[in-house]
C-alpha cells in the first residue's frame, strides 16, 4: 500500500513566552536535516504564533499550527480565536485534543463542528482521538476510536477528507513516559484506516494516521515502523530541539 509523506508535529500545549517561543522554532530551525522526508509542523500557543512564523523565516521545511479554535467564525465570545482568525497565520489546527475533551469537556460534535471550521478556513484540520486508561481496560477502544473518528470524518467531501490528518493518541499514554505497545498502535491504525476510507469512499490513502503519547527519539524509529502510522504528534519532547529534531531524524530511516 502507498504510505503518506510523514508528519512529525510537536505541540508545545500551554509553554514558552513568545521569546522563548521563537527562540526554540529557531533552535529547531538550525538542526533540521537538510531534507527531511518528513514534513515538519509546530502547534505553539496561540501568542506565539506570529514570532514564530517570524523565526522560521518562511522556510519550506516546517509547516505552523494552532491547537484549538473556536467553531464560530466571529462574535460575542470573550477569550476566544476562530479558524477563519487563523487564516494568514498558520496551516493546520489541532482539534480534538484529549485535554480539550476532558478538561473542557469538548463532545464529538463539539470537536465535529471545530474541524468543520477548520476546512471553511481553508486550513488542515488534526483531529485527536484516543481512549481512556478506563475504556481500555473495558475493552472499549475499537469502539471508542471508531465512534470519534466516524463523528469527525463521516458526511465531509472527499476533498475535505483528504485534508485532514488523523492523530491516535491514547490518554493514559500521554505525559505518561510509556508509549503504547506496537501492536495496540497498529491495531488502532488498522480502526481508524477503515473509517478514514468509508469516509474518503475508498480513496484517502493520503489522508495520514499520526501516533501520539510519549513519543521521544529512542522510541521513535519503532514507532514510526509500526505498519498504518505516517508520522507522531510529539508533546513533552518537542518543547527541546535536540529531542524533537532527533524524532524528525527518526523518520528518515
Ligand atoms: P507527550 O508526548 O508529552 O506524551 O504528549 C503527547 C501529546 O499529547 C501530543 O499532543
């Protein structure tokens, strides 16, 4: 089967000064392969994302993101930022995220009608899924993944399918310092790869599959191996450029 150009995106969550923002995107910057073969993306804080823009110097190598939006397009909303706000300074949006889910309590159809802003904007949606330590042990993946991925994918256009980028990061692996184990990544690969295609009508083979949750430079060439998986969505380990260059380096083995 035809494999995607990987992604390796590092979300920075709630870090860095705008300073020490820039100063890391340049650091990155620096220490990239010459070519990676992976595309590279940066999901830094919403006030970070001007300097760091600024910092890559439009440098074809790393793509900028944001990770969270709003679904309106504008209004009443104190404290808020839209996609279509985003436009002109980033290319993808981060939605879905399990922090979003569970400490903001996003439903499916909230994450839904987010991504749905997204694709108006003319941005690439991430949409996150991924199950709890609780579903697990339940026995509850499959389901869980099919039922978030289904309300995230089903009833778009093909063209909107293709633009986005699915991300399988399961809670209980996040922050925790222990990825999940290969075959429980390509299984929830080979789940998300069904729903991916009866969204795209068979067609979305370049729609990529990302794993997420403790993904750092030892772990990543396995990871990156594992049959399904186009690239990580890297959280702790992208906030130091040695480790998160190390994990783009990954990819081109
Ligand atoms: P960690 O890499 O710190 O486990 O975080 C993963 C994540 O949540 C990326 O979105």
């Amino acid at each position: 089967m035809r494999t995607p150009r990987p992604l390796i995106a590092g979300n920075w969550k709630m870090n860095l000064s705008v300073t020490e923002g820039a100063a890391l995107a340049t650091d990155i910057l620096s220490r990239l392969p010459g070519l990676p073969s992976a595309e590279v993306l940066l999901l830094p804080p919403f006030t970070c994302l001007s300097a760091v823009g600024a910092a890559l110097l439009a440098d074809s190598r790393v793509a900028l993101g944001a990770q969270n939006c709003h679904w309106a397009e504008s209004g009443a909303v104190t404290g808020e930022i839209s996609a279509s706000m985003l436009s002109g300074l980033c290319q993808y949006v981060l939605v879905g995220h399990s922090e979003r889910r569970h400490l903001f309590h996003e439903t499916d159809a909230i994450v839904r009608t987010k991504l749905e802003s997204v694709l108006k904007a003319d941005l690439c949606p991430i949409l996150a899924v991924g199950e709890t330590d609780e579903e697990r042990r339940a026995g509850l993946t499959a389901e869980v993944l099919t039922r978030q991925a289904r309300a995230g994918l089903l009833g778009l256009t093909h063209e909107e399918v293709c633009r986005c980028t699915v991300a399988y990061e399961p809670v209980w692996a996040i922050g925790s310092g222990a990825a999940a184990d290969f075959t429980d990544i390509g299984e929830a690969a080979r789940i998300l790869r069904l729903v991916i295609e009866q969204a795209a009508r068979g067609e979305g083979y370049g729609v990529r599959i990302l794993y997420g949750g403790s993904v750092t430079a030892e772990s990543a060439p396995s990871l990156l191996g594992v049959e399904g998986i186009a690239g990580a969505l890297v959280g702790g380990a992208s906030l130091r450029a040695a480790d998160f260059c190390g994990i783009v380096a990954a990819s081109d083995r």
